[in-house]
C-alpha cells in the first residue's frame, strides 16, 4: 500500500515524471491500432520490443543510435544532451524514422532515467560521463550500451562493474572489435595455438598526451542553449570555452579524458588482445615506458606492447601525425606473435599472416572495425535473454584497468607492478593514489 501523501505536500519531481509519463501514455492511445503495432505483416509486437533512450548522442553515437534503431525490436522515445541543438538533431533522426513527434528530449539524464518506459539506454557523452551515467542508469533499473572509455580511473571502472553485477543488469561496452569478424579471426589463430606458443602482441594506441592546461575564458550560454555545469559533471570547475563542447576539443585534457588518451584506442586493440590471450578474467602483472611506448608482461610470460606506430609485417601508409600511424590493415591494427607464425589485422577488414599455410584459414572480411552492427545486435539479443555480452561488465574491467595501469605507468614516467586480484600497484603508494581522482559534487560514485 503506498503512504498517504500529507496534506499540501509538493510532489516530488522523479514523481511527477512517473506519473506524467503514465497519464499521457493512457491519455494519448489511439482508437485504432495499426496492425505492425499488433506485430503483424512483419511488424514487433510492443511486448517484444525494447524501449530505449539515449544520452549524450555525438557523430559515433549517431552511428551507433542508427544502427539500433535499424532494428525492428527498438522503439527509440527520449534523447538527452546537454546542448539544445543535439537535442533537437537526434529527435529529429528519430521522428523522421518513426515518422512520427514522440521523441521527447532532456537536459538533465535523470529526467530521462526517472521514465518507467524506457528499458535501455546508449550512453555516448564525453568520457567523463561514461561512468556514472551508466551506474546511475543500472540504479534506475536500465541496461546499459556504454561508448569507451567506460571510465576516467581504475576507481570509476571498479564501482561501474561492480553496480552492474549487484544490480544484474546487461551491460556492453562500446569496444565492437569484439564482434567484428576479422579481430575475431585473428584472436582464434592465437587463441588455437596456430601461431604456436603465443609470446607477443602489439595493440596500436594514439600518442600519448597528458595536458593540464585551461583553453580562455568565454561567455557562459544561457543555460537551456548549452548547460555548462551538467556538462562539466564530476569533474574539476573551469570557465567555459565553446571549443570543449560545440568543437569536441576535449580530448587531451587530463581533467576530460581517460589515461593520458591511452584508452581511445587501447580501450578496443588491449581488449583484443585480452581475448587473443585468454585473459579476459587478469591483466598484465608489469607495465615499462619508454618514449611513447609501453611494454607490459602478464603472469604467464606473455608479452603487450602499446604503441602508437612502427607496425611491422605491412607497409606503413600516410601518418596523421597527430594521433597515429596507419598500417596496410587500417587504424586499430592489432599483432600476435608465435613461435610458429603471426598475424596483424586492422579495421579495413584485411588481414596479413605467416607462414603462407595459414592462409588456408584465411577469408575475405568486409566488415569495417568501426561498424556496430554485430555489437549492437549482440546487446539487443543479451537485454532479451538476459545473457552475458561480448563486452560484459567483468571483460570491460580487466581491459579497461589494463589501459589505466599502462597510462599510469606513462605519466609517473617509470616501471609499476600490478596486482590482478587486489587491482591495486604493488608496493607504490603514489601509483595507487592515481587510480582515482576527486568527483566533484553532486556528481560522485
């Protein structure tokens, strides 16, 4: 039985939400039903279909929102941005889809989580949001498809894994290699033994970059055109510049990104060579830098080196010098080395090898590593049955902390050892302090 409310008690917001969402809904239904909404002549019935909301929704969430909503099994009702005209572009995406007005937007994510209807969310802000819209979302009782980084610091990863299992939600990460044919070829010749025994793999990062620095000061925008507190979120105050938000210049910045910008790209290539190496439940126990690149060691001999360019076995093509060089086999390329042969695939979908006999495993992929398709659908079908995705919350957190551990090891500039089971440096205390970082009220985990 629900309390009594006192007389002229205000109702709370989260409850006025609730309750317009239900009022309106029951207010609205049509007289007559199409028969695709019954789940006839090909269409989803709404009991089989997945309400689903999204957050922060960018160029690469836009890619990943169009492919869900590809989906006949997806019914996309409410965006979220903190910039009025995200808002407006997403809900115009959708209602053109739909042909229909019912995406509603949000500023403020907990408007859109406060809805009884919406089963699932795309959460694809800046990384500094990854993870406490994703834990704040598990808490409303949404799944979960996060973009990477899923989080700033070993301490975010840690506490989004562990509220995802407590709470059972299915939860995927955004590192799609996982399900994309070519990187999954690759992995089985080392997972087999094709390669012999596995010793070494290369994951390809960007450089690295670490900068503390303020852009000038601007003019702050009314708050409805562009909410500069909701988008600083838990991190650190600082006046607004239109370059962070509407130019998406954040990346780089210590306070906005995730490990020294380690985890763009290392979040998808140490991921898969976490799978190569069947470590997805461990991490490497040892990380070295030296210059831009890091070498790190993992308990059974198995050697990772993160590096941003000199891909060997293929011809390097044009470099954008600012972030990466790019390998015959596409950005992303990833290598592993056996006694007996090696392999180096990247996200063109091509794939190079040795010896020649192994090319008898070998077919064409036409799937770019950049496409979410398979991922997404993976998600989908895991939100139905309630399984475990590709990408889960417990792979995410060994290969995310993997990336964290290696980027701090790069910005102490030294040699650290890391305890898997503990998740914590050995014998170094100021290792062990950058494994989490101040959030700023509200705004904590």
């Amino acid at each position: 039985m629900h309390a009594k409310k006192s007389p002229g008690r205000s109702t709370t917001r989260r409850a006025f939400l609730k309750q317009s969402v239900m009022t309106g809904g029951a207010l609205m239904a049509p007289l007559i039903v199409p028969s695709h909404v019954l789940g006839r002549g090909g269409g989803v019935a709404p009991s089989n279909r997945i309400v689903l909301g999204g957050i922060g929704i960018g160029p690469r969430g836009g890619q990943v929102l169009a492919s869900m909503i590809a989906e006949q099994d997806v019914q996309y009702l409410a965006t979220c941005d903190v910039q009025a005209t995200m808002r407006a572009s997403v809900k115009a995406m959708a209602d053109e889809h739909y042909g229909n007005q019912d995406c509603k937007t949000y500023h403020d994510l907990r408007e859109l989580l406060a809805r009884p209807d919406i089963d699932a969310v795309l959460i694809a802000t800046g990384d500094r949001w990854h993870a406490l819209g994703s834990i704040l979302a598990a808490k409303a009782g949404k799944d979960v498809y996060s973009e990477k980084p899923c989080g700033l610091t070993i301490g975010q990863c840690q506490a989004l894994a562990d509220t995802i299992r407590r709470t059972g939600r299915v939860f995927q990460a955004g590192t799609q290699r996982r399900n994309v044919p070519n990187f999954q070829f690759a992995a089985h010749l080392a997972r087999s033994g094709k390669l012999g025994r596995l010793h070494t793999m290369h994951a390809s990062i960007y450089k690295l970059e670490c900068n503390t620095s303020w852009l000038p000061a601007e003019p702050e925008p009314a708050k409805d055109v562009i909410d500069w507190d909701m988008w600083l979120g838990p991190c650190p105050w600082r006046p607004f510049n239109r370059s962070y938000v509407v130019d998406r210049r954040w990346r780089g910045y210590y306070d906005f990104d995730s490990g020294a910008k380690l985890l763009d790209w290392g979040a998808h290539t140490v991921d898969i060579c976490q799978l190569a190496n069947k470590a997805d439940d461990t991490m490497p126990v040892e990380y070295e830098p030296s210059g831009g690149t890091i070498y790190a060691r993992y308990a059974n001999g198995v050697k990772l080196v993160m590096r941003p360019e000199g891909w060997i076995g293929q011809p390097l093509a044009a470099a954008n010098a600012a972030n990466f060089a790019v390998g015959s086999t596409g950005t992303c390329p990833v290598r592993f080395e056996g006694d007996e042969g090696w392999v180096e695939t990247g996200d063109n979908g091509s794939i190079e090898l040795h010896p020649a006999s192994l090319r008898h495993e070998w077919r064409a992929f036409t799937m770019r590593g950049t496409d979410p398709a398979q991922h997404t659908r993976e998600w989908l079908d895991c939100v139905k049955s309630r399984g475990l995705p590709a990408a889960n919350f417990s792979v995410m957190r060994h290969s995310h902390l993997a990336c964290h551990a290696a980027a701090i090891a790069w910005m102490l500039g030294r040699k650290v050892r890391f305890d898997p089971a503990k998740e914590e440096f050995i014998g170094d205390e100021e290792a062990n302090r950058m494994r989490s970082r101040a959030m700023r009220e509200p705004w904590c985990v």
